[in-house]
C-alpha cells in the first residue's frame, strides 16, 4: 500500500532536494565516456583458487594485487602519455585514463607466500593455493 505525502508547492527547498537527489552519490560520467572496469572469473578446486581477471591497456607494472587472508584486492591505473606533435590537435578521445579497483572474499584463506601471478595479453592470471583449514581442538575437561 503507498502513503500519501502532502507537499507545499510553493516550498523551494522540495524543488532543489528533488533536483540533486543522487546528484553526489555517483560519480559523474559524460556521454561517451568509457568506462573501465576489472571483469573476472574466479574457479576454484580442492587446493586452489583461480582467478582470471581483465585488465586491458594496463602495464603490469600498475598492476597491485593484495592478499589479506581470504580477502582479494587487484587495483590498476591506466596511465595518460602525452604525446602531441607540433599542429596537431585532438578532435576525440575515447580512452579511459584513471584508477580501478576491484576487492572480493574468498571461501577460504589463501597461502599469500605460495600465491603466483601472471600478466599477459591484458589478462591477470592469479594462482592461490588455500590454505591448510585447521581443525578444532576439543579439550577435555579435568
């Protein structure tokens, strides 16, 4: 069932709340603008994890990736080189230039210091091996 609100519409400030409504929540983004984003697929069998994530136009040497337990974290940064030659201008760019981030958990912790990485082709291939699960303990009492 839906409420009835009762609005004055003379009041401005019903006028402007309405105008900015999720005006700052999102980043703005301009028509024809791309934007970039980490795309991956996470596979996972008895010891490891596999993931296989998209990065495209990104140098590996921008690409971060952290291990925090069964948290995941792959940032990169597409880099602007600016190269302009004498009387030429540019009529469109549709390149994206700027940060990314993509952090997801994990069923199970990861062994960081067996974790393999590999960069080619604009995908990031990670290799991480689970860690042992420990067992519980169950103490007898005396």
């Amino acid at each position: 069932m839906t409420s009835i609100v009762r609005r004055d519409p003379f009041a401005l400030d019903d006028v402007f709340d309405d105008l900015f409504k999720g005006f700052f929540v999102r980043p703005v983004q301009f028509e024809g603008q791309q934007q970039i984003q980490i795309k991956t697929d996470v596979k996972e069998d008895e010891k490891t994890y596999t993931v296989h994530a998209e990065i495209p136009g990104v140098k590996k040497e921008d690409i971060h990736v952290s291990i925090d337990g069964n948290l995941l974290s792959i940032s990169a940064e597409v880099k602007k080189e600016k190269e302009e030659k004498e009387g030429e201008k540019v009529l469109r760019s549709e390149r994206y230039y700027g940060k990314v981030f993509r952090s997801f958990t994990l069923g199970q912790d990861v062994d960081d210091q067996a974790a393999q990485a590999k960069y080619t082709d604009g995908v990031l291939e990670l290799t991480l091996p689970k860690k042992a699960a420990s067992t519980a303990k169950k103490l007898a009492i005396q």
